[in-house]
C-alpha cells in the first residue's frame, strides 16, 4: 500500500514537472496527485486505457480509482497490469478499488441473471435476500469475497482505499434505517480487513446520497454514515475509525456537493463538501469534466475565473479549488488528454472566496 516515504520521494521525483504548489495534497500521511486516474466506462479498448494510465503514472499521477465492476469487471486487471508496467513504485501509488455491485467477468453476459444465478447464488456467494435491484448488495460476506477478487485482480497485496459502492441503491428496497445497519456491518468488516493488512482504510462512493436534499428518496446522512463507522471501529476494538474518504460527482454543471445543505454538522447543516472538510474526510471528486462535455467549453463565469490553457484544464482546477477536494478523478483512454489533465495541475486552483464568487 503507499507508504507516506515513497509518496513524497514520488512528489520530489516530479517537482521539476512545474506543479503548482498545492498540486500534491495529504491523503492520510501520503502525498497525493489532486488529478486522479479514472477507470470507469467501456469507450475505448483496453490497452489504450492501459497506456494512458501508465503515461498518467510516470508523468506525476499518483492516484488509480477502480471497482469491481468497471469495464464489464476488466478495469481493475487493466490497472494492475499498468502498475506492473509503469516505472513507480507500489507504494507510491494511492490506489482505491470499489465494491457492492455485482460484476461481470470480462464482458456482459448474455442472460445476466443467469450469470449471477451461477456465480453468486448457488455457490451462497450472496444471499438473494441481501440483492437489491437483482445487481447490488452490501452484505458482509459479498464485500469481503469482492475484496479477495479486487486484490487479486490488481496484483496487489493491499488496497489503500476499499469504498462501498453506492449503497443508495438498497434505499430502493428498504428503509434507510435498514441501509445504515448494513452499511455498519460492512464497515466492521471493513475495519477487520484493515486490522489483516488487506486494506488502508475504506469509504463510501456515492452518485447521489451526499448531494441530495434530506427528503431525497436517496439520501444518506454523512454525519449518520461517520456515526456507524465510529460504531464499527468500536465493535472491533479498534482505537479509532479508518472510514478515511468519500467520493462524490462534482464539476461546474453538477455542484450540489457544495451548495446543497443537507448534512448535520457540528454547528450547522452543510453540504457534503464542507462536512466532509470539518470531519478531516478526503474527497474524491468523480465527473470533473461531465462526461467530456466541460472539454468543449465552460459558463463564461467559471472561464474567466480559472487558469489553464484548455476548457478541461480549467474545468479540472474548479473542482481542484473546492474546499475539502482532494483530487479530481478523470478517466480517458488517450494519452494527450492524460498530459493535458496532468498539466491542468501547474496551475494554482481558485482562492476561496473566488470560488465562492461563481454561486453568488
């Protein structure tokens, strides 16, 4: 897993490269890229994607975000094999895999049901009680055989951020009293895998629980999330949590992370973002660029205001400038796009009251 000793000797390695001086952020005690390398979608074949993560690696890129389920369940093989092959050390890499929905194995099966029929339920794998959509579960003996795959998937002997994959689809079946009970059993394995060395620590990815508003049939309460993590930690006799990070869509177009109060803080209610800050939280940020369309072109009162030499450069340093961000995540299989997201990092993201100028 990364070490804070070969993170840093992986940012000095890179401090020739012109990186602004807020380019590499803490993660833990490590040293992190805040552009991040995406593995998510199925557009372009599977040795360009290696390419461009190799090329992201060796060009100041220490952060690889995967799951199980990417690429039909090929992402995590091709991100192994661009560790192998790119010139950086393991432990220089911040490397977060996913679990929760059932994958396939390499491309979509013809009858998925029977795929998950043969594969999960009839070896007790998942117990079909535990399935919600037909596709998704969060059971304790799921997340852990997932977790034996990633790592072996990966070629790795740790993962240093193993998040539950979007546990607001089970809201879809049951109560949101019901979720965060099983989110707290997830987590108590969670923190059992982190005690065996298997894990860093863990998270939750999210595509609308932390940016809706309370009242959202998808919602989950960040402050309740932490709460059952803090329960976790306790049920396994750990001295504290490792509930270390969350990740959450944000770009220009979508920024109800920031702007929608919906999480009960020490103080106040506050957006996801700020919560996530005040709690020493690391947030990924997913979509910097909404699918390619903030490549074309910004709203004219976030042009004006970022750096960069391209719409994406400057669509990538909003997000950069968020408070609490810790890297922006963005996946592409085209190595110029891969130098020109890293070179979106030589910039100096927004001050915070220029940010906060865009929502006013």
């Amino acid at each position: 897993m990364a070490t804070f000793e070969a993170s840093n000797a992986y940012r000095e390695r890179h401090a020739d490269r012109g990186f602004a001086r807020t380019y590499f952020r803490r993660a833990g005690d490590c040293a992190v890229s805040s552009v991040g390398l995406g593995t998510a979608g199925d557009a372009g074949d599977d040795d360009a994607l290696r390419e461009a993560l190799v090329c992201g690696l060796e060009h100041g890129v220490n952060v690889i975000d995967t799951a199980a389920n990417y690429r039909q369940g090929r992402a995590e093989r091709i991100a192994g094999a661009a560790l192998d092959e790119a010139d950086i050390d393991r432990e220089a890499v911040f490397l977060a895999s996913k679990g929760g929905f059932v994958p396939f194995d390499g491309e979509r099966p013809d009858d998925p049901a029977a795929f998950v029929r043969r594969e999960y339920l009839d070896p007790d794998r998942v117990d079909p009680a535990e399935l919600a959509q037909g596709r998704h579960a969060l059971s304790p003996s799921f997340l852990s055989d997932q977790l034996d795959r990633s790592l072996d998937a990966l070629g790795v002997d740790a993962i240093d951020c193993y998040y539950v994959h979007e546990p607001e689809v089970q809201l879809t079946e049951r109560s949101r009293e019901a979720v965060y009970d099983r989110l707290e059993d997830a987590f108590t394995l969670l923190e059992e895998r982190v005690s065996r060395g298997d894990i860093r620590g863990y998270g939750v990815a999210s595509w609308d629980a932390f940016r809706v508003p309370p009242d959202h049939e998808r919602y989950l309460s960040l402050r309740e999330v932490v709460t059952r993590a803090r329960r976790s930690a306790d049920r396994v006799g750990a001295d504290h949590t490792h509930f270390r990070a969350i990740q959450v869509p944000f770009n220009v177009q979508m920024a109800d992370a920031f702007t929608v109060r919906a999480h009960e803080g020490a103080e106040e209610t506050q957006s996801a973002l700020w919560f996530a800050r005040d709690a020493d939280i690391d947030v990924f940020a997913g979509a910097p660029l909404a699918g390619g369309a903030l490549a074309e072109g910004l709203p004219p009162a976030v042009a004006s205001r970022t750096s960069g030499d391209t719409a994406a450069q400057r669509a990538l340093n909003f997000v950069r400038s968020a408070p609490g961000v810790t890297a922006a995540l963005v996946g592409t299989t085209s190595v110029a796009h891969v130098r020109e997201n890293v070179a979106a990092g030589t910039f100096e993201p927004l001050g915070s009251a220029a940010f906060d100028a865009v929502f006013e």
